[in-house]
C-alpha cells in the first residue's frame, strides 16, 4: 500500500448508495447548486440492501380506510413500548410527501386502474404498502442511481471503501472521550482499485453505510452490510445504542449453501399465504392471534420454537391456494426462483426459515438525523433513530431513510453557511506497517464471528451464550488488532475489524437487558417478559 498524497476537498461527502444516501445526495445537490458532493461507495453503485428489497415502502396513502393514527399504533405495538412516539408520528405523517417526492424522481411503483396497488405485511393492519412488484429496492435503487448521475454536483465514486472518520483524535492527535463535543472532518477512504488511501476532508459526513447482517452465517443481507458504519462512528465515540434488538426475518428460503439467504417477502403472507410444519400442519395459532400476520419478532420465535421442537431444519410456506395469476403479477421473482429450484407454488410448499435481516438499533441520531457528533449526521439502517424500538415493523425501513435523509437536509439548510472549512487535516499514515500475515487468516475469523454469533448471540440467548459469546470475541478483537498492524491495509481486513466490534457490541447490549422484549429475548428471562 502507498502512502497517499491524495487529499480531497468537498464540501459534502455521503458515506453508502443506498436509499438513505442516495435520496440525502439529491436534495443536497438540487439545493446547494454550488457546493460540491460526494458520494463513495464499497462496491458497485447499487450494491447495498435496499437493492434487495422486496416488499415495499409502508404509507398511509388511501385514507378513506386507512388513517396515520394505525400506522402509528401499528408500529408502536411491533416496537414492543420501546419507539419514541414523537419520532414515530414524525415520519409516519411525512411519509405520503416523501413517497411523492421517490414518485417524482422516477420511482414507479405498481398500480391497477390509475391506482397504486398496496399490499400488506406482518403487524400491519391495514393494506398499505407502495411496491414494485417484488423487486421494490432494486426499482428504488434504479431509479435514484439516474438522477443522481444527472447532477454536475455529484462525485459518485466506486470501490471507494471508508475507514475511519476524521475527528480531532486525528487531527489534534487529542485523546476523545464519549462525553466529549466531537467534530466529524470527513473520512480516510481506500481506493480500492488505485490501492492508495484517500483522505476526504468534508464540511458535513453523512453516515448512510446500512446493516451488519454478515455477522450472522445466515442473512438476507448482500456480503457488503458489515457493519462498518456502526465500528466506525464506534470508535470515533459517536453515541450507540439498542444493538442487541436484531431483527430475524422469519421466512428466507432454505436452500442451505445460498448466500445471502434468498427472502420470501413478507407481503406473500400478506397475500395470504400460510405457514405448516415440517409435517404439514399449521402452527401460528398457538402464538398469536393474528396467526400469519403477527409482527416479524412473534413469528420468527414461533417458527424458531417449532423447529427446535420437531428437530427438523425448515417449515413451510403454502401459497398453493392463492390464485396463480395473482401470485405471479405480484412476485415474479420469487416465483421464478422458486421453478429454478423446482418448487411449483401451484403444488408445492416453499421450505423457509428464519434467517437475520436488520439491526434496530446503531448509530443514535436526533429528529434532525444528527449524530453525537458535530458535523456528521447519519440515517438509514446505520442509526438508532427511535422509530423501530424493539423491533421493526415490516416496510418502514426504506421510509425511515427518506425521511432522516430530508430531516437532515433540512436541518443544512438552516446551518450550511456556518460551517467552516476544515484545514490541518493529517494524511493517512501507514508507516511502520509490517506486512507478514497470512490472508487466510481473516477468513478464518470471519468465519468465526458468524459462528459465534450464530450459536450464542441469535433469536433466543441466554446468559450462559452471552459469556461464551463475549469471551470468543474478546480473543478475536486481540488477534484482529495484530492482525490490523500487520497486514497489508485492505477492505477484507477493515470489514472483519467492524465484523468483530459489531458483534461486540450486540454482545454487550445483550447482555445488559434485562427483560424480553420485541426482537430480544432470552431464555434466562422468561420471567421477565415485557
Ligand atoms: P443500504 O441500502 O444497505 O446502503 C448502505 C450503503 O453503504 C451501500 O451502498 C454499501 O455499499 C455502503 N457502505 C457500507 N459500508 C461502507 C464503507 N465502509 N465504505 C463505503 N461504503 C459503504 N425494508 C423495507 O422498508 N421494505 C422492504 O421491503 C425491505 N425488504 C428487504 C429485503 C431484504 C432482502 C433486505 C436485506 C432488507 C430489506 N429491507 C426492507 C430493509 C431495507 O432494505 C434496508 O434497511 C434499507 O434499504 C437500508 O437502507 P440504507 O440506505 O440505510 O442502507
Ligand atoms: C419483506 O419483503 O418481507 C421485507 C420487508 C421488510 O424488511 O421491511
């Protein structure tokens, strides 16, 4: 690795090309005509969970039936009593006006007679879910990629991996605490390709970088979600909270082997769909009186309880009596992948199980999506924002980023001007480094933390899983500091360091709650159940 002279300047630089930090890039742009920004990303441009997306963007849009009082409650019951209500009637009254704006930005969603068609998801009471067949994200994604290279303000930069944030710890070389007033001066970024390390100087750092499903051996997150965001706002001593609610996602296909884990939406249960055991008998009675439609944190503990019962490695999900036609207009890709590995939805279940899908907690933020941190703001699934509490209800992710995304915006409008340019920014410095280690090494860790997590830190802990949990990762942390000094600086190595601080994290979160609660639960507490 070079030791770069490569300094940039740019005013605003957006760390993630997802929802969060594609819709943050266009208002910015449209707004500060003569600002420049930039975008960087890990690895392709739309490579990034909202690419996967499936189901769609909850809204209350039809009000005759629907009201912004039931998307409140709706989400405040999944969220276990644990959402900030503010936030949550915040964006739930701003969601029909981003969803307008998405619209006008080329987003198009499916509808039938001039009207959008809504669909409906677990914990939902009512039919309200704007979709792109079953491939919402990737439209969302297709559509803003567009825009955003239409504007001559937008640097939009691929391969371009963060490292760290620039803080006075650099800049200063001052020790910073937690408690202390910290300014973010933009970030250290490997160029991938060039292989040299970066230093963006930025006025304002917006953290758009997403989940941390690789933490897990089976998640419906693509191989880019590792958490980076979370390590690094972590060591710049950003505020952090409520990591340990992970949300599992209770029907991905089970096709060992495939990964990520391929999802069946949500929305298929919305349609109707029902879910059996192993032997084919229908089970979601016994947990919840909205049976199929509970709230994802019931149904992947009924589905994970049903499967440690019977021992067996999936249940099913039976669409055979939901009309072909429909079925296919709505999820053409989940029928195709369902024929490419010989399941006729016509005839046959589709053998699902659980697998993780998002992280309720991160990076906290306030209303204005404003970190602990000066100058840094953060939104998208990277942030702890108070709308999901302990558990997420279906749909109001994609929201959560357009709707911090323009807070944000909004909140620039107002203090741009004041922001000063920042200067005495060090360049990276990779001197000293020895580059001696074995890159099998970091797959092996890798590995490692998807293992422990797996096994200890998953839908039902327990204290005893905590410890075993805590004490592997604390050797990891060890090995991955050596590691880090020693090897040649590369993304593999960057990403397993955040691996290892994430999954600490959760760890450490976990083991400080003392009560079931949403998408946490563990097995010590069953007395305490919120
Ligand atoms: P992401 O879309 O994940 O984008 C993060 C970006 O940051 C990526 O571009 C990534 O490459 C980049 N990045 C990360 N680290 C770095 C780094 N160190 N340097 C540079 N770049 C970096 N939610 C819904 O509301 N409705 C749905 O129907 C729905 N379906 C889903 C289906 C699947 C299979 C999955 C996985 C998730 C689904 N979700 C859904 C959740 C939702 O998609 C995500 O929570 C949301 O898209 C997150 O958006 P984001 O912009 O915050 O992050
Ligand atoms: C799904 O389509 O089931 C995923 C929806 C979500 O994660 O919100």
């Amino acid at each position: 690795m070079k030791t770069s002279e490569n300094r940039i300047e740019t005013d605003f630089l957006i760390i993630g090309s997802g929802i969060a930090g594609l819709s943050f890039a266009l208002k910015i742009a449209d707004f500060f005509k003569d600002s420049n920004i930039t975008i960087i990303t890990k690895g392709e441009k739309n490579e990034s969970n909202t690419k996967y997306a499936q189901g769609g963007i909850a809204s209350v849009w039809n009000k005759t039936v629907d009201s912004f009082e039931q998307h409140v409650q709706d989400t405040l019951i999944a969220g276990d009593d644990l959402c900030d209500e503010n936030i949550v009637r915040m964006v739930i009254k701003n969601a029909p006006k981003r969803l307008k704006e998405l619209i006008n930005w080329g987003v198009q969603f499916d509808k039938e007679n001039n009207n959008y068609l809504l669909g409906r998801e677990g914990g939902h009471s009512q039919d309200r879910i704007l979709h792109h067949k079953d491939i919402t994200g990737f439209e969302i994604e297709r559509a803003l990629i567009a825009k955003v290279e239409k504007q001559k303000n937008i640097q939009f930069l691929t391969h371009h991996y963060a490292i760290d944030l620039i803080t006075e710890h650099q800049v200063n070389k001052k020790k910073t605490h937690r408690k202390d007033r910290i300014t973010c001066f933009g970030a250290y970024v490997l160029d991938e390709k060039q292989k040299i390390v970066k230093t963006f100087s930025a006025k304002v750092t917006m953290l758009a970088t997403g989940g941390n499903g690789q933490v897990y051996n089976v998640t419906t997150n693509p191989i880019v979600a590792t958490g980076d965001g979370i390590g690094m706002a972590y060591r710049a001593k950003a505020e952090i909270s409520e990591v340990e609610f992970i949300q599992f996602h209770p029907t991905a296909l089970y096709n060992p082997g495939e990964y990520p884990a391929f999802l069946i939406s949500e929305a298929v249960r919305g349609e109707g769909a029902i879910l059996r055991d192993y032997y084919g008998n229908k089970f979601m009675h016994k947990y919840d009186p909205r049976e199929e439609l509970a709230s994802r944190d019931i149904v992947a503990r009924a589905i994970d309880n049903e499967l440690k019962k019977s021992g067996t490695p999936h249940v099913y999900l039976d669409c055979t009596h939901i009309p072909y036609n429909r079925f296919q207009k709505h999820f053409p890709n989940i029928t195709e992948k369902c024929l490419s590995l010989g399941i006729d939805i016509r005839k046959d279940y589709i053998p699902v199980s659980p697998a993780q899908h998002y992280i309720c907690g991160g990076v906290n933020i306030n209303k204005k999506a404003k970190t602990s941190i000066k100058n840094l703001y953060a939104c998208g699934e990277v942030t702890r924002s108070g709308l999901h509490g302990a558990n997420r209800l279906a749909s109001n992710s994609l929201l959560e980023g357009i709707v911090f995304a323009h807070n944000a915006f909004k909140n620039l409008t107002k203090r741009y001007h004041k922001i000063k340019t920042p200067n005495n920014i060090p360049l990276w410095n990779d001197s000293g480094v020895v580059k001696n280690m074995e890159k099998v090494l970091i797959t092996h860790d890798r590995n490692e933390v998807k293992t422990i997590m797996s096994n200890y830190v998953g839908i039902v802990r327990s204290n005893e899983r905590l410890l075993r949990a805590e004490r592997r990762l604390k050797v990891l942390y060890e090995d991955n500091k050596r590691l880090y000094d020693h090897s040649e600086l590369s993304v593999d190595v960057c990403e397993l360091r955040n691996l290892i601080t994430t999954a600490y994290l959760i760890t450490q979160f976990s083991k400080k709650r003392k009560e079931n609660r949403g998408g946490f639960y563990s097995a010590d507490l069953v007395n305490n159940n919120h």
